[in-house]
C-alpha cells in the first residue's frame, strides 16, 4: 500500500510540474532577439511611410481619419517630403497625441 501511494504521489507531482512547464511556455510570447527577421524587415511591414502612403495607409495610423489623412496628403504635396516623423506635426488635425498614439508605426522614407 505503502508503495501505491508513493507511485501516486511521484506521478501527480510529475503531473502538476509538468503541465506548469507546458503552460508557461505557451503562455509567454515570443521574443525578438537582434539578429532575429523581426526586429529588421518584418517590422516595417507594419510601418506606414508617410511620405509614400495612400489615404486608406494613413488611415490605418491611431486617430486619422479620412479628412487627416487628405490633408497629409495635401501638405505632403504643397511642402514636399516629410524629413522626420514628427514633422507630420505641422499638418492640421495631427498634434501629439496621434503621434504618441503611433510612436514606431510611422517610417519616413
């Protein structure tokens, strides 16, 4: 009997260690190391390029909306390129917080 309830005993502690193992390691996401594809051309896939966007790319920016997205467009026109992501600052309907909304997601190219 003795012997019983130590195989019991070993064979739910295997379980419960077991199956903690399992859950943590599907649980935790995975990471981007430095040299791994993520953190180098897969990134910008998610990026929007200011300077070369269509109006339905600019709206896919946190807080633009149709009417912002023309008016990037427009000012994008009249001044030339954008030299920086901030710069997009100057258009009127985009201040601070859209650009803090979308801090990473802007790529001027």
């Amino acid at each position: 009997m003795k012997t019983m309830r130590w195989i019991v005993t070993v064979g739910l502690i295997t379980w419960c260690v077991g199956g903690a193992a399992a859950m943590g390691v599907e649980d935790k996401p995975a990471r981007a190391e430095a040299g791994d594809a993520k953190t180098h051309g897969k990134a910008d896939a998610h990026k929007v390029n200011i300077n070369g966007a269509s109006k339905a790319e600019l709206m896919k920016l946190d807080g633009v909306t149709a009417g912002v997205a023309q008016k990037i467009i427009a000012y994008r026109d009249a001044h030339g390129p954008f030299k920086r992501a901030h710069d997009l600052a100057k258009v009127e309907g985009v201040g601070k917080e859209v650009l803090e909304k979308n801090s990473g997601r802007i790529a001027v190219k």
